[in-house]
C-alpha cells in the first residue's frame, strides 16, 4: 500500500526504454520515501519480462495478461489501472509520456479525481507549507516541467490527492540495472474482473509501426558536428554525448557533403530547422546557411578551436579547444552531477 | 437518406508562446504575458477543419464550438463562425478561476453532457501547456471512448467512426461506436480560411456582456438577431457539483514558477580544461537545461 508504481509499456516483446527509465528513477524516489516500487505489466503473453523488471527494483509486478491486450486499447487499459490503483492506493504513479502514456494518464486521473502532470523533466521529493491553511506536507512529488513555451519552468505539487501522477518522455531520465535483482512476487490480475466486454468496442483495424527513425526535429537536446570534427569515427563522440544527454546528433551540410554524417541530419536552410531547447555546435563554423536553421534554439553552446569562428557570435558559451577534449570532460561531468 | 450530426469543437484561446521575441520580454528578461497576442490554439484548428469535413459530406451536421474562458474569449466563437461553424458557447464565471485539467475538464463535460453532440473534437494539446489531458479526462468524464492523435477522419457510417490516428512511430487506424471525443493533431489538414460571406454575417455576433460594455450601442438593431447572439454559461447554466470548479476542483497546485531569464547574447568564453566543463555542466543541470 501507498508504494510507487510504474506502467510498464512494451514493443515487439520487449520493455520500452521509457519504462525501465522510469523504474530507475522510480527506486530512488521510493527509497528516499521508504516505501517499495511496483510496476504494471499489461499485454498477451508478457510474463517473461517480469525478471527484467526486478533488475531494474520493481519487488512486486502487478501481471495483466489477455490476448486481447496485445496492443494498447485506451478502454481496457484504463479500466485495469484505474481499478489496481483503487485497490492499491499507490502515492506516486509514473507514466512514460508517449502516444499510449498520454493517452493513459488523463483517463486514470480523471477517474480518480486525481492530479496529473505531464511531460515532466526532473521528480524531486519535497516538503510544502501552505500558508493559507497553516498546514505542511511532507514527502511530496515535486514534478517540475518546462511551460509557457518552454519560458517558465513549474513545480506543480498534488498536496491532497493519491496517486501523485506523473508522466516522462523517454530519455529524460536515466536507465540503471542493479547489480543483483530485488526479490520480487507477482499479483496476477483477473482481467474481467475489472474489464468488460464494451470497453473493446474501440477496434483497431490497422496498425503500421514504423522503424525507429531519426527525429532530430523533436530533440529537446541536440548535438551537431560540422566539417572541423573531421571523420566518421570523430562523430562517434558525439553520439555518445547525445545519448548520454538524452538528445540527437545534427550535422552542417559540410558534414553530411563529406559523408560524416546521414542526410536526414542536416541541419540549416536545406536541411531542417529546429529550436532546440540546448544546441551544441562542434566543429561547426557557423555560416548563415547554417544558423539559419538553428538560431532560435534556447541555448547555443559551441566547440570549436578556432576562436574567431562566426558561430561563436551566436554561442551563449564558446568553449575554445579540441572536441576529443572537450567531449569526454562533458560527459564525466554530467555523469557525475546529474542525479 | 444520410444522418447529420452534432458536433461540439473544443477549443482555447491562448497565449502565442511560439513567438516570444524581444518585445515580449520585460526589463528582467522574463517573458510580459500580456504583451503576448491572444490566438486560437493551433491544433484546435486543425479539430474544426475535421468538423466542418464532417459538416460537408452530411448535411445538416451541426457544428458548434466550446470554449472556456474569460470574456474576450468570444473572439474564438466568431473565428469559428468566420470559418464555417454553426454556433458556439463560451463557458465563463469566476468560479472556473484557477481551474488546472481535471477542473476544466469537469466544467466542459458539464456544458457537453447539456449539448449532447456525438462526436466531440478538439485539438490534442494547448501550446500554453501542451499537456493533452483535456480530451482524455473529458471522455472519462462523460463515459466515452476516446481517440486520440487524428489525422483524418477517413468514414462514418452505421454509427461507427474510423480514424486515422499519428502515433509516435506509425499509424493506426481505429474504428469507435459513438458518442466519442476525438482529439485531432496537428499533421491533420490545416484549417480552412475564413469565408467572406460567414464574416460578413457574423462580424458583429457577440456575447450579452460584450454587448453591454459597448458603449455606443451602435449594433444594437442588429444584436436583436438570434444568430449573432453568443450564449454565456456559468455554473448556473450547467450545474454539478460546486466544489468541482475552479480552483477546489484542481488536485494540481503550482508550487513554484521560475522564469527563465533571456540573457542579452554575449558569449561567455571557456577553455577546453577540465575546471572550464564541470562550471558549464552543473550550470546546465541546475537551469534544468539537461535532466
């Protein structure tokens, strides 16, 4: 009672990354509370995955199991959820923010009468005064997300309502396995007992998933080489840096004409333009071509090691210096303060 | 003989973040809301461009407009008339002050349940919060399914609906019995102008309160016209639960806002030394930058 639980997603039988991202964040929230974490397991067959989920410190793994549950149904799904969490009585859900999560969340929290804040970026535990009504609250979740356009930046608190939910897009958070699984148990659930024939009047009749594709467009982070990294295998450091920030790597079309790197990310008048809420520019010289389609990103970082490059005009930071420097120190860095 | 429908269109009037340039920024670098013009949620375009399809192919559908407000928002029902739209409501009363999702959601599904369309459209999210709870928690609300992320609205027939919907990496077609909510994307086909022949008939639709404010009176002759009258509703009008408005009806409270200061551009220059990166990463961390 009154633990974290998690809604687990899957694709093609697997656990989406979103899922076990919020499963690490998960453990340490529940162990700055003191209570245990849970996940909610849902789909047609899916009891394999059960042991991964301990690996990530789900100790107990709520089960849903129904061929009809194969892929996400808004109706069924909800029904499910709503009815574990008014059995279980979790103080914090989590919820991956994607097309099924988004979809999820509001419907549950809107039968439980409950609050929801989407798209969050950092989950905190926190304490509230409220003044008004002289009363604290201990042990909230702070969900802090960007609003306004990405100009203000809240902390939204639930003080009377259970569950506290929230919802993460993937790679926001970081994912960790332990060393050694939690002892785990599973609670089967009887679908029909909250699920009914009705709530499958909604039919999918087609279902076209496409390949994972490269979206630098929506990368709230970007990461972009130009000509001066200088290889295809320099631009392995940048990947390594986006993945580790969470974000995309773009190129200039000096990069892409060199064949550092895929058209599909160019980035400037005759690629696509995006506003990123952070950009770093490496090796990039900064000609208006490509600024163009750059310049309104929030925050420009760039790294170049020619002092007087154009880009550096636009740069909030200019790190001066060799990205084979620069790079790793960035991602130690991170690695070391992130929480 | 084909059927015609009633369809309510959800829609918000907002502030435009998309353009937060330089004059909408106050001395300390924080953004001047008020200086931000009041426009009609894009995707909420998108949702009456599907309406009015609807409209096209079934004659005789109904299509009116909802939205929740303060007064000014009435300009969101004449926009819809200018395009195409049949009527429209604006839900406004001081005691929907302070609503966050769930208490909207309350309040619309409260003036929808006094409608009683069946289809209800909107767009998928609001660009001052982007959250896409709305739709979702009006649907629970009403006990409807719901159908999210539309693109296309591809058939009705034999009180079944199909949709296309966008998913993150696909596409999905589904078919609902209704009434459903659907919320519409922002890939769906863009909204159709306005038409010179609705605006003409319905530049002077206005709300009873606007008609009051207007000191002059210089429409009054015309404001005797039904269709140019834009009903108000308040908690009177749709009933429910007091305590389910507003405020007290909102479990989410803002705790804190920061605003994010907008520095005049002048780089900071760094060295590549180890110092230099660890000063930049934790200040990146700490504005919430990166996770």
């Amino acid at each position: 009672m009154n633990n974290i639980i998690v809604f687990i997603e899957t694709e093609n039988g697997k656990l989406c990354d979103v899922s076990l991202e919020l499963l690490t964040k998960g453990r340490s929230l529940a162990s700055q509370l003191g209570c245990a974490l849970e996940a909610l397991l849902i789909g047609d067959n899916v009891k394999d995955l059960v042991p991964e989920l301990a690996s990530y410190g789900a100790s107990k793994i709520h089960l849903a199991q129904d061929k009809r549950l194969v892929n996400y149904l808004t109706l069924p799904f909800s029904a499910i959820t709503i009815s574990l969490f008014r059995k279980e009585q979790p103080q914090i859900a989590l919820f991956g923010a994607t097309s099924a999560g988004r979809d999820l969340a509001p419907r549950v929290s809107s039968a439980l009468s409950s609050g929801l804040t989407a798209d969050c970026t950092s989950l905190e535990i926190g304490s509230h005064t409220d003044a008004k009504a002289g009363k604290t609250y201990e042990n909230l979740l702070y969900q802090i997300r960007p609003a306004f356009g990405g100009n203000i930046i809240a902390t939204i608190i639930n003080p009377d309502c259970r569950p506290q939910m929230a919802t993460v897009r993937e790679g926001v958070m970081k994912r960790e396995p332990l060393a050694t699984p939690v002892k785990y148990s599973v609670n089967n659930i009887e679908v029909s007992e909250s699920v009914s024939d009705t709530d499958f009047l909604v039919e999918i009749i087609e279902r076209q998933i496409e390949e994972r594709k490269i979206d630098i467009k929506g990368s709230p982070v970007i990461i972009a080489g130009g000509f001066g990294v200088g290889s295809k295998e320099n631009f392995n450091l940048l990947f390594e840096l986006a993945h580790v920030l969470g974000g995309e790597v773009g190129a200039s079309r000096a990069a892409v004409d060199a064949g550092f790197a895929d058209h599909a990310r160019q980035i400037g008048q005759t690629g696509v333009t995006v506003r990123p809420k952070l950009y770093i520019a490496v090796g990039i010289s900064g000609q208006i071509q490509h600024t163009a389609g750059m310049d309104q990103s929030a925050m420009v970082i760039s790294i170049n090691n020619d002092p007087s490059a154009p880009i550096n005009q636009i740069a909030d930071y200019a790190i001066v210096g060799d990205l084979n420097e620069v790079i790793p120190r960035m991602i130690k860095s991170y690695k070391k303060n992130s929480k | 003989m084909t059927k015609a429908f009633k369809i309510v269109v959800l829609a918000k009037q907002v502030p435009d973040t998309r353009n937060v340039g330089k004059n909408a920024m106050k001395e300390d670098g924080t953004v001047n809301r008020a200086a931000l013009p009041a426009i009609f949620n894009p995707e909420d375009m998108n949702a009456l461009e599907q309406a009015l399809r609807i409209k096209d192919k079934f004659p005789g559908t109904e299509v009116l407009l909802l939205t929740m407000g303060p007064g000014r928002a009435a300009d969101i029902i004449r926009e819809g008339f200018f395009r195409g739209a049949d009527g429209g409501v604006l839900l406004t009363d001081r005691k929907f002050a302070g609503a966050d999702t769930l208490a909207t959601s309350y309040a619309l599904s409260m003036a929808i349940r006094k409608i009683q369309p069946d289809i209800i459209i909107a767009g998928r999210q609001a660009i001052d919060g982007d959250t896409a709870q709305v739709g979702p928690q009006v649907a629970e609300k009403l006990g409807y399914p719901q159908i999210t992320y539309a693109e296309d609205i591809i058939d009705i027939s034999k009180g079944k609906i199909t949709v296309k919907r966008r998913l993150e990496r696909g596409i999905e077609v589904v078919k609902s019995s209704m009434p459903v909510v659907i919320t519409v994307h922002a890939t769906a086909p863009a909204c159709r102008p306005r038409n010179a022949k609705q605006l003409m008939k319905y530049k002077h639709a206005r709300t009873l309160t606007e008609e009051q404010d207007n000191e002059h009176n210089s429409y009054l002759p015309l404001y005797t016209m039904d269709y140019l009258k834009i009903p108000e509703w308040g908690v009177n009008d749709i009933g429910g639960d007091e305590k389910n408005y507003g405020l007290s009806g909102s479990p989410t409270k803002v705790k804190k806002i920061e605003n994010i200061v907008f520095q005049a551009k002048e780089s900071k220059k760094l060295t590549s030394s180890a110092e230099d990166i660890e000063m930049l990463m934790q200040e990146l961390i700490s504005s919430h930058t990166i996770g």
